[in-house]
C-alpha cells in the first residue's frame, strides 16, 4: 500500500498543511495588484492550474476594490490572508469601516436613468459566481468577505 501523495509543494518541500500569506494594503490606487502577486506567487509553487488562479484573480480584485470604496474615506487600510492548498484557497478580505446590513445588498445590477442596466453592481453576483463559498460578515467595526474555491 503506498501513502498518500502530499497536497503540496513549497520550496522544493512535500507538505500537506495550507500555506497563508497575510498583507496590509494601504488605500493607495492599483495596490491590489500587490495581493495578485502574492497570490499567484503561492498558486505557482503550489501547482495550481492557470484557470483556477485567473478566476481567484477576479474574486480578489473585486472583493478588495469594494472593501476601499464601500467602507468609507477614514479606512485606511484592508486586510487580505489567502490561506492555500493544492485542493482549496480561502480568502478573507477585512476593512475596518462603517460596515453595512448585508441583508439589505442587491446583487443585480441598477438601472440607469435610461432603464438599460448599469454598468456598476455586477461585483457580488461576479464573486459569489466564481466561488465555491461566499459569507458576508459586517458590523460597526468593518466587514469581512470570506470566499472559499476549489482549486483542484
């Protein structure tokens, strides 16, 4: 009987036990282009397929470029922790604004004053459709989005 092959490989090494990356981004335009890099950087020593990292990819910008502008001027930063394996990345996405009712959130896009559909509002319905999990947590001390996806 032969064991079990490892989920992952970092550095040259077999392990099974997820890999997490931690950042803080500050509100600075184009910073989630940082997040992507470390991302993409642990999909690859992970072997994860390109597809699945693109779809990530999308669910990451998104989720941050919402924490910014929906959490209001005085948050100064938004927390991002991947934590990977071979088989399932979760993504956690922290702001420390005004929080909201996630009860009250429309996931279909508005109509403009023309009553074709507006180009804003596609984000939650985009994120929730290319993950495998999706929570909403908000409160008076900010907003956590969690997102799991299956990578494997």
């Amino acid at each position: 009987m032969r064991p079990p092959a490892p989920k992952a490989n970092v550095m040259g090494r077999a392990v099974d036990v997820p890999v997490t990356l931690k950042i803080a981004l500050p509100r600075v335009p184009g910073i989630e282009l940082v997040a992507l890099q470390g991302l993409e950087h642990l999909a690859r020593h992970l072997g994860i397929a390109a597809d699945k990292v693109g779809e990530a990819r999308i669910i990451v910008t998104e989720a941050i470029i919402n924490a910014f502008e929906h959490s209001g001027p005085d948050t100064t930063e938004v927390r991002v922790e991947f934590t990977m394996t071979a088989d399932e990345l979760t993504i956690f996405v922290r702001d420390s604004g005004r929080g909201f009712d996630p009860k009250t959130m429309v996931e279909r896009p508005s109509v403009t004053s023309r009553g074709m559909p507006s180009r804003r509002g596609w984000g939650m319905k985009l994120m929730r459709s290319l993950s495998d999990g999706f929570e909403i947590s908000s409160g008076k001390r900010g907003t956590t989005i969690t997102i799991t996806k299956r990578l494997s």
